[in-house]
C-alpha cells in the first residue's frame, strides 16, 4: 500500500475525528482491484474510547440502496423480471395506485395513476416520497403515519407486519405524480425490496445473502448485526447545539444488535468498509461472476432527462456534500455527467452515493478507482466531506 502517497487523506480524517466534526471514520481506496490505502481515525464510541477498526460494523442508511438496485438487476438478469415490467404486475396491491390531486379536510383526492415500471422504482421516478420532504401534502401524509414517519416503526414492530405490511400502506396512500414525471427522492427503493420478495418468492433477506453477499464474500452485512458481533457496531451520533457531538443511538443498545422484522431496501443494511468495498469493487469490474456487463452498464449509465432532475442537486447537497451539479441518475445511484462547478476532480461516469450517517462511496471507471467512507454522524449535511475527499485523493494520485 502506498501509504506515505496519501498522507493527506489520512491527515484530512485525522483532522475531523480530534475537531469533533466527526467520530470515527474509516476510508478505503482500491485501484484496478489492488487496495491502495486504508486509514482509521477516531472512536467508534465516545463514552468507552473504542476505536474504528477495520470490522467496525457501521449503520449504511441510503448506501443500501444501490445494493437492492443491483438485486433487482440480478432478476433480470435471471429473466424473472425486465426493468419495464408493470410493478403491479408483480404486486397486485398497487394495481389501483392513485395520484394525489388535493384534499378536502382529512378526505384525500386523487386521479388514477399511469403504469409503475421497475425502472420507475430504481430510479426514484415512480411517485412515491419520503416523510421528511418539506412542503410536499404526500409527505406529510407519510410523516403521520407512525410507521412510515421519523422512526420508522414498519421496520422494528413485527405487529405492522413488515414488507407485507409496508405495501398494504403504501398502497393506502396517493403517489405525489404520476410514475416517469420526474426524480423525487423517495421509498420507491423499499418497494424494490417488495418487488425482488414478490418475484423471487424469498425474503429479501436471504434473496440479499445468497445472490449478492455470499458470492462477494460480505460476511457482515445484513439487516442486522450478526450473532457474536454487536461489540463492533458503532454509535451513532449528531451534532450538539453549540457545538460538539451527541449520542443518538449507542451502538450497545441498538435495536440492531437483534433481528429486525421489517426489511429496508432503502436504507436497512449494516456493513463493514470492506464488506462495502467489494461490492463496490464488483461494479467497477463490471459484474465479476455476479452481474452482467449489461445490468452493471444500466445501473452506471443516467437514466433520466434533465428536465426530470431539478430536485436532484440540493438532495445531493445535503447527502452527498458539495454543489450536486453535473449530476444524473442511474439505478440506485447518480452519475456523474459533467465536473462540477465548483471544481472538485469528479470524472464523467463515476457512479456514487451517501448515506444518512454521512457515509458515501464512490466508482470511477475511468481510473478504475473505487473509494468507500464510513463514519456515523447523522444527518448529512452540506458540510460532508465528500469533495474534500475527492480533492485529497485525487491529488494523491496526481489526477488533481
């Protein structure tokens, strides 16, 4: 590993973990295969001083999201599904989905929706929202709903029944637009994860475990934190009024540490920067043994019109850091199609994405570079360090 090469990212991480700006943290950079560089800054937990390790366990949020997309990608390449198949199709619940069209008091008005495709759900243009947009009438919808709303219950309480669960109130609630309009940051990734179950007649679980981990060799990554290794799940925390971190969730006395009824393709999965880096890895070799040439080409290649992006850069503001121009959208993730503005090295075709604890990854195929950040600070916010990230090691590699 050429350590000394990339002093600077390593300072860079040192330098947020000793600020308290963040955590701990962990980056590793792999090139053509070959790991480059790996560092660890900072605690894991704060309380006992338990450091980043290399098999810390770290809370993926929306990184889960291109992993059910290249699941999904996994059915068609089986032939079970193809990414313009009619979602109602494979789930007759959302056969009669409407859209909303206003409301008189609490009586919701809606006109029928057009045909939902897979395509639609990968890449977010299929109506559906999350409960934290603001100033959108179906969001609030969302955010009444105690299963669907900030704690996500669907996902902890086995009475709301799981993905089962989750369709039948997904299907009791109006789409925001009609499937195709435009991108719009939303569940339609969880619906992902309904789709593969349906389709595959597995749990989403063991869909995940055999076709993708298993093959890949991601030992420690799941819905939950595996039997014997809830000593290396880290907290999460956020930040402190005034400055500083708190603690939101001990990583000791996560609901993580045991199994979880309600399957999130949207944002469930835990994993270690290892685990993440191979799959990484196995999109920038286009597929290796797990996917075709065709699915990773789709999965890395912006599917949408620019007309239809308006809402991407400010939710790649706040999720990934940086301006979020230049950017399209991919299956589960955006694409770069130009540099930004502001800059920072970004090369055309690289394929990201963020999480809600300020994690991100990145492949660049142009330098057959993959590069994959844990900590666990939430929310993200503009101040994420992925272009500081890009800068610094892009300059270690003389690219910059």
């Amino acid at each position: 590993m050429m350590v000394s090469r990339f002093g600077p990212v390593a300072a860079l991480l040192d330098d947020l973990a000793s600020s308290g700006d963040l955590p701990g943290a962990s980056v590793l950079i792999r090139q053509a295969g070959e790991e480059l560089f790996y560092h660890q800054a900072g605690p894991r937990d704060l309380a006992s001083g338990r450091p980043v390790e290399r098999d810390t366990i770290f809370r993926l949020y929306s990184m889960t999201k291109p992993i059910v997309a290249a699941a999904t990608m996994l059915l068609a390449d089986d032939g079970v599904l193809g990414l313009d198949d009619a979602v109602a199709d494979i789930v007759p619940e959302f056969a009669a989905l409407g859209v909303y069209a206003g409301q008189d008091g609490d009586t919701v008005r809606t006109t029928p929706a057009r045909a939902m495709t897979v395509r639609h759900l990968l890449t977010h243009s299929a109506g559906f929202s999350y409960w934290f947009h603001p100033g959108n009438p179906v969001a609030a919808l969302y955010a009444a709903d105690p299963g669907i709303g900030l704690h996500e219950d669907w996902r902890f309480d086995p009475a709301l029944g799981g993905l089962d669960g989750l369709t039948r109130t997904l299907a009791g609630l109006p789409l925001l637009f009609q499937p195709g309009e435009r991108w719009h940051y939303s569940m339609s990734l969880e619906v992902a994860g309904i789709v593969i179950e349906r389709a595959s007649g597995r749990k989403l679980d063991a869909f995940l475990r055999d076709r993708l981990f298993a093959p890949l060799g991601m030992a420690d990554t799941g819905f939950s934190v595996g039997a014997g290794k809830g000593n290396r799940l880290a907290s999460l925390y956020g930040p402190k009024a005034g400055g500083g971190l708190q603690l939101l969730q001990s990583g000791a006395e996560s609901p993580l540490l045991k199994p979880v009824p309600g399957f999130a393709g949207g944002g469930g999965l835990v994993s270690t920067i290892d685990d993440y880096g191979r799959f990484a890895e196995m999109l920038l070799q286009g597929g290796g043994a797990v996917l075709s040439r065709d699915s990773v080409r789709a999965m890395m290649t912006n599917q949408l019109a620019p007309e239809q992006l308006d809402e991407l850069p400010a939710l790649a503001t706040w999720g990934l850091g940086g301006t979020g121009d230049g950017m399209g959208f991919g299956l589960g993730g955006a694409v770069a199609l130009e540099p930004p503005g502001n800059g920072v090295p970004v090369f055309r075709g690289e394929y990201s994405w963020g999480g809600g604890a300020s994690t991100t990854f990145w492949v660049d195929p142009e330098n057959r570079l993959t590069v994959t950040f844990m900590t666990q600070l939430f929310p993200p916010s503009a101040k994420m360090l992925r272009d500081q990230l890009h800068i610094a090691v892009y300059r270690a590699m003389g690219l910059a």
